[in-house]
C-alpha cells in the first residue's frame, strides 16, 4: 500500500536512482542537455516502443558494473498532449511503478515545445495524475498496518523550468483536495453521516483561511427550509447546512460563486423505498457535497482572486417513522411550495432550499453539483456528466474549463415545455414528472429556486463513481468534477 507520497526538484540526475521518461511518437526520446538517450533510444526500437499513448516499457540496462532500471511510457504524438493526457499517463505510470516495486526515482522532463501546457504546468499535471492514480481506500481494512505503508518518492528533472517547484506545491495540493472528496464518498454512512461531514467541514476551515458555519435543524426551521428538514424528519440523524466562505477578493463583493453541493449521507429513498439490491452505493449519495469541501480545501491553499461560497446540504433520507410521505406538500425558504410526490426524489428538495439560502447571501453565479438522477446514467452513462444551465455564456466557461481538465459534459435543454411535466394540483410544483426526462425536469424544479443568479446544474450521478482502474481514476469514488470546478473558479478571478 503507498499512501504517502514525496515529489521534489532536481536539477541533477542521481545515478542511483530508476529513470523514468515520457516518450512522444513523433519525437522520440527528448531529455534535455542532462543524458545522453542515444543507447535508450535504441533499445526501445529494438523492443518495437515506439512511444504511442499508453504505451511503456521497463528496462534494466547495465553500464559501469551498474544495473539501472528505466521506465518509458508513451504520450503519443507531442501535439495532442494536453494536461488531461499527462494526468491519464501519469496515473498508469504510478501503478506501473508500484508493480515493479519502484517507490523512489527520477522522472527526467522532455526538452521540447508542448502546444497546450507548459512544462510547469506538465509537471503540476503529473503529481496530480501519479497521486491520484495511487490512491487506495483502506481505512477499514484490519490488515492494513504501519510496517505495510510505503512512501512514493519522485525527483522530477529539470534544467530549463524554474517555477517547477511552484508547480509540484500546487499538484500536491489539487490532489489532496480530489482525495478528500474521494475519501468522504468512499466512506461508510455509518462513519459518514451529516454531523462527521460538518466535523470534517470545520476542520480544514481551521486548517485554511476559510470561515465556516454549520447551521443546525432549528436555524434552518428559522429561516423556513421546510423543504429540506422534510427530507430528513425520518432520520435520527441531524440535518445541517454546511457553509465554508472563501474572501479572496473582498473589495469587490460581487466578484463571487457559490457552489452547492447534495450531501445525502445516506439514501434510502423514504417511504418510496428502493431495491435492496446495491442500496449500499447509496453511501455515495453526498458526492456533491463531498466535491465542494475538496474543492473548497484546494481554493484555500491556491487563493483565487474571487469569493467563493461552498454550501452543503447534508442530511439522510431514511423511512423512520416520522419521515415525509408521498403527497405531502412542503414550503421552501423562498415561499414556493412543492408538492412530494416520491420521498425518493429528495435531492432536489435539499438543493430547492440550498440555492435559495444562496441568492439570499447575494450570489451572483452558483453551480450546485448533485448525484441527482439515475435518468442522467440511462442518458450518459459514466461517462460524462449532464449539466443544465439559464446563461450560456455561463455554460460556456464551463465547458472551457473541462477542457484542460480533461473531464467530461454534456448539456441538455431547458425548453419550456419541460415545466409542464412538474405541474402539480395542489402546490406550486411537485417533486417529480415521471420517467419523461427524468434529468430534465429535476433540472427544472432547480430552477425555480436560482432567481435571478447564473446558474449551471451538474448532475454527477455516473461520474462521481467508478467501476474501474484507468488512468487518475480508480475503482470507487472519482472526486469529478472538482479539476473542472477548480479551473473554472480560476479561470473566473482572471476575469
């Protein structure tokens, strides 16, 4: 197991040390002034390498009585190399070096002209990717002890690139942040529930520069979120409304987002009670959630030119008997009434309320990021994620960011004709408009609590997960979409 990882610059090359390249197709092996790659270059011809994506090859080559190992690994052609490449290669590069036991070693950065990043940012890009490509969650596994932990140690090599060590602080940083989140979602809800989310809340807020508030059941029942507490009258277990405020530019108010996130801790659906079969991923339920307190941690270490509030509406949805039940009528913080028609179509009540506790702080542009909808996964699949959005421009800066971060959306419509589907007799809307797109028209009743804020709806239920090992992203909780969040808050403080 490594669960501890050490990246450093070096402007040396240790002869002691695995060496490790990446290799493009079009280029060959390019490693700068600091080695002479001519005998490298050969044997990869010799062994047919010929450094397309994905591709790699272990070499333990003896020179002066010294057998050193080298490890090559394909980028394909340089021109198509993008940070979200790096990221993949870098993830399977991590894995293959645990496999060949290599826990310590050099990895020599390319001399040559890269079309979309820098190799600063290259190198940022590849701590994230071997990082996350490591990451293994083994907290409550009783074999796992100190003598079987093992420290990752990478010098990356450079002669030409002095900000690499800026570069390796801000990769280790984003990483921790997307562990974080990974490690919230992982866990089990008997360890995860609403008060322990709030605890893990406040304790980055002490560790960063960011202000916290936990609101509790009757600060919310004050401010008239009955939307909300009805999603939780059926568990034991307290609701609360987690806050975390970042005043990064605190001159100019306006200059802001909110991010809110979905953090059903557990799910059973209520009174409309799923399956049992696979209820248990229902732990997962609070990915949203879960993704804004990583990003949250990440913001405050990077400090963005730009306000930004994280708001986390954490509670169970469970059919104890006091739970809400299907029929009944709740009013929300901002006066419009929903009429619950499936107690399993909980996240947007929580969110309903959310958003509206947003545009009462005066927030200008707001993402809320849910694992709404399993019509999103019959849509999309995992993936990409759906989103939803009332201002393209918006919308468009999003799909931006996901660009260079290379996770993947897809927008659907918001036409008008969907509000139909969510027409209730007896309230302003109920909470659900049956199988006709389903994503669609939980987008919609979303849409009613946003006023006059941009707005861009993620619905994250097959990407905040994943069935396999492949590239920075492992089995289990994936932390999507905090690199595309991230990129778009600093994007904005460019602005």
């Amino acid at each position: 197991m490594i669960n501890e990882f050490q990246f450093k610059f070096s402007s040396e090359i240790d002869p002691g040390k695995p060496l490790v390249f990446f290799v493009f197709a079009d280029i060959g092996i390019k490693s700068q002034n600091m080695f002479d790659e001519s005998l490298l270059s050969q044997l990869a011809n010799n062994r047919d390498f010929t450094g397309k994506t994905g591709e790699c090859l272990v070499l333990d080559i003896a020179q002066d009585n010294i057998i050193r190992t080298y490890v090559l690994m394909g980028l394909g052609n340089s021109d198509d190399v993008n940070g979200s490449l790096i990221r993949k290669a870098s993830g399977n590069l991590g894995r293959l070096l645990r496999n060949n036991n290599i826990n310590d070693c050099q990895c020599l950065l390319p001399a040559c002209d890269l079309p979309d990043t820098s190799l600063d940012t290259y190198a940022g890009n590849m701590v994230e990717g071997i990082t996350l490509g490591l990451y293994e969650f083994s907290k409550w596994k009783s074999k796992i002890t100190d003598s079987n932990k093992k420290m990752f140690c990478m010098d990356i090599v450079s002669d030409s690139s002095p900000n690499i060590e800026d570069a390796i602080k801000r990769g280790q940083s984003v990483s921790r942040g997307v562990m974080l989140a990974r490690d919230l979602v992982n866990s089990p809800a008997n360890r995860m529930n609403p008060t322990n989310m709030s605890e893990t809340a406040q304790s980055i807020a002490e560790d960063q520069i960011l202000e916290v508030s936990i609101l509790e059941e009757s600060d919310m029942a004050n401010l008239g979120m009955e939307s909300l507490l009805g999603v939780s009258k059926g568990s034991v277990q307290p609701a609360k409304l987690i806050v975390l405020e970042y005043n990064g530019d605190s001159d100019n108010p306006d200059n802001n987002i909110a991010l809110v996130g979905k953090g059903i801790t557990f799910d059973t659906g209520g009174i409309s009670l799923k399956p049992p079969g696979g209820m248990e991923s229902m732990k997962g339920d609070m990915a949203g959630g879960a993704s804004v307190i990583g990003l949250m941690r990440i913001i405050a270490d990077l400090k963005p030119t730009i306000n930004v509030m994280g708001i986390v509406a954490a509670t169970e949805n469970m059919p104890g008997g006091n739970a809400q039940k299907p029929g009944d009528v709740v009013k929300a913080m901002n006066g419009k009434t929903i009429e619950v028609i499936n107690t399993d179509a909980e996240g947007r009540l929580v969110l309903a309320d959310a958003l509206s506790y947003a545009e009462s702080k005066g927030i200008i542009n707001v993402i809320d990021i849910a694992t709404l909808t399993g019509a999103m996964v019959v849509s999309l699949g995992k993936v990409c994620t759906g989103y939803m959005t009332n201002n393209q421009l918006f919308g468009n800066k999003l799909r931006e960011a996901s660009r260079i971060s290379g996770e993947k959306f897809w927008e659907l419509p918001l036409f008008d004709e969907y509000d139909d589907l969510i027409k209730s007799d007896v309230a302003d809307m109920k909470n659900t408009g049956g199988r006709q797109a389903g994503s669609i028209t939980a987008a919609k009743l979303l849409e009613k609590f946003v006023g006059d804020m941009n707005w861009i709806h993620l619905d994250i239920a097959g990407t905040s997960t994943s069935a396999r090992t492949d590239g920075f992203d492992v089995k289990g909780a994936t932390g999507h979409p905090v690199l595309t969040l991230l990129q778009l808050v600093m994007d904005m403080s460019q602005d």
